[in-house]
C-alpha cells in the first residue's frame, strides 16, 4: 500500500477517542468505496482495542492509548488493501456461532446456513417447500452408543478400518434397553471438505443425538475445524478424517451427508471480488473445467456410504443446481435417489439440492 494512504490510516491520532477512531476509519474506508464503511470501522476499532462491538457507541468518548491507536492503523492498512473484516478478526459468525478462520479454510458465508437449515428440518420431521423429510428423532439424553465413531488421533487422521466397520443404523433402530425405555442409534452425518467445521458444528449443537464426522484433505483445516469444535464443547461427539473426498470411507453408515464442495471454474475465479479471490484457499474454490468435477466423484461415493433413507445436501454454485440434480440420475447406481430437490434462498436462487437415497 502506498506509504500517504498509511499515513492517512495512521491518521487516527492525535488525541484519539473510540468514537473518533470510528469516525475516521469509517470516512477513510467510505473513500475508499467499502461497501459497510461504518460497521467495518466500528468493528475494527473495538478489535483494536480489546472492546465489544458497540464499544465506539456506548464508549465512545473513551481515550484510545498509543498501542490500541497502532493496531487501529494496521488494522486500516489490511482492510484498505482488500482484506475482508473476518480475515483480519480471524474468525466468522455462523449459526449464531463463532468459528475460527484461517488462511487453509473457507470464510463461511450466510447462504451455507441453508444446508443446516435443511438437514434439520428433514430430521425434525417436517417438509417446507422444496425439501425431503426424514423421519423424525427423538433424542434421548442417555442414548447408549453401540458403535460411537473413532476419536481422531493428535496427527488429525483416523483409521480408515475403523471407519469402514461401522454398520448401517436406521433413524429409530433400537440398540439397547435401560430401564423401562428403549434407546435409539445417534444421528450418524458426515461433512465432506469440512474447512473451518461450521456446518458440523452447527448440526452437532442443534441434534444432541448426533455423531458427526469432518473430512478434508488439508490437515492445517482439519486442525482448525477441530480446535472450533472442542472450543464448542462437542468433540467428544466429532472426529476428523484426512482424506481426498470419500477414498477412506465405505459401506452404508451415514444418515447425513452433507457437503460444500469447489464449484468454480477457473475461468471464472478471476471474476470473483477480491475479498474472495486473494483470500480463500484455491483449492477450495476450483471445482474444474465446468464446476462440477467434485459431484461427480462424490455422488457415486455418497451413495454408497448413505444408508437406505439417508439424506445428501450439497450446496451448488450459480445457476449449477439443475445440473446436479442431472448428475445425481447419472452417476448413481440403481436404485438411486428419489424427492430431489432445489432448495432456494429467499431471493429465489437455488443455492443447495438434496435428495434422499432410495433402500
């Protein structure tokens, strides 16, 4: 960055406030044609300063010290040079959440939500438009496990032997008595290309009486979706496998498989807004000439790892959901999926599909 435009983001002093930081940030990032100028600033400066984020309001006459000024400052040159607000935080909001980011993870946005949105309201039993239903589970605070997933070691793999003994479990299946009360198998869900582990972690604190595994070929992700899942509490219920898509996993175990895989081409990456581009992994974006190369290694392989009944959400690129949809009828072996559906946001755009495998 040019050293007038540091100059003039360090040009938060003299005799700063937090209210005054705030304003400056906000007139430097509006010139600089930010899209949310003033959140951004008000976000930073309470960053910067060890503060909640309506500090620069409830607070804002409060003297801001040298250091505090000088983490502002820097704080203004990254977002200045593109760099998106949860970047420089490191971590993202999802589902009410908070997750830690990283450079080798995805920044979670708002529209992936509709995946949780989704696999819930087919495990609770209900259908909105759009969407396929499971039967319902009720969960029960002193299930007994027959067959709990394998805990991750401290490398972040597991062994895929493990993963391939575990054995289909209908939604409901009974697995042992205690008492008068029969008890039911957990909710089984994997997360493929698992990233920071927000979609997981959202399911896992919405169904208490599910296990759930995060697969992702990058073991410095898998790292971060760990530390977010015990930063949660739910580690105990979560395990992390380091594998290129499904190559580790086999048999029918699964009542969720949920996925958000790359769905760009390249051609069309160097189209994406800066924020996206220069800061979120490559890998993860590029989905191959067309956008598709990761559903059509995944579908047949999901298939197989769904039992009979089991539910598959990925989430879809612009304009790519009918051609998921073709490639699910394609590339899966009979008897296939049934209820397929384009699940939509609320400005009509089809943003997942899922679909439901037949027994």
């Amino acid at each position: 960055m040019p050293e007038p435009v540091l100059a003039h983001a360090a040009g938060v002093e003299p005799a700063p406030t937090l209210g005054s930081a705030a304003r400056k940030l906000s007139g430097l990032f509006e010139e600089a044609g930010l899209a949310s100028p003033r959140l951004d600033a008000r976000i930073l400066v309470a960053e910067a300063c060890g503060r909640g984020a309506n500090a620069t309001i409830l607070d804002r006459d409060v003297a801001v010290s040298a250091e505090e000024a000088a983490r502002i400052a820097a704080f203004a040159a990254r977002r200045l040079a593109g760099e998106p607000v949860s970047r420089i935080l490191g971590r993202r909001e999802f589902w009410g959440l908070t997750f830690r980011i990283s450079p080798d993870t995805l920044d979670p946005r708002p529209e992936t939500e509709l995946l949780v949105e989704t696999v819930l309201e087919h495990v609770r039993g209900r259908r909105p438009p759009h969407s396929v239903s499971l039967p319902a589970i009720s969960p029960r605070r002193d299930c007994i496990l027959e067959k709990p997933y394998p805990q991750a070691d401290t490398a972040g793999r597991e062994d895929a032997r493990t993963i391939r003994s575990l054995t289909p479990s209908p939604l409901g299946e009974r697995v042992g008595v205690r008492g008068d009360s029969a008890e039911y198998a957990p909710l089984r869900i994997l997360d493929l290309g698992t990233g920071s582990g927000c979609i997981l972690g959202a399911l896992l604190s919405e169904l208490p009486q599910a296990q759930g595994i995060g697969l992702d070929r990058s073991e410095a992700a898998l790292a971060v979706a760990r530390d977010n899942l015990s930063l949660l509490g739910l580690q105990d219920r979560a395990s992390f496998l380091c594998a290129h898509w499904m190559s580790a996993i086999a048999g029918g175990a699964f009542d969720v498989i949920v996925c958000n895989p790359p769905y760009i081409a390249p051609s069309e990456i160097r189209e994406l807004a800066p924020e996206v581009r220069a800061y979120d992994p490559y890998l993860a974006l590029d989905g191959g000439e067309d956008g598709l190369n990761a559903y059509r290694t995944i579908i047949p392989q999901a298939f197989a790892a769904l039992r009979g009944g089991g539910l598959l959400v990925f989430e879809v690129g612009y304009r790519q959901a009918g051609d998921v949809l073709n490639l699910m009828k394609l590339f899966a072996p009979a008897p296939g999926f049934s209820e397929a559906r384009i699940l939509r946001d609320l400005g009509g755009v089809g943003r997942a599909v899922a679909a439901v495998r037949q027994s």
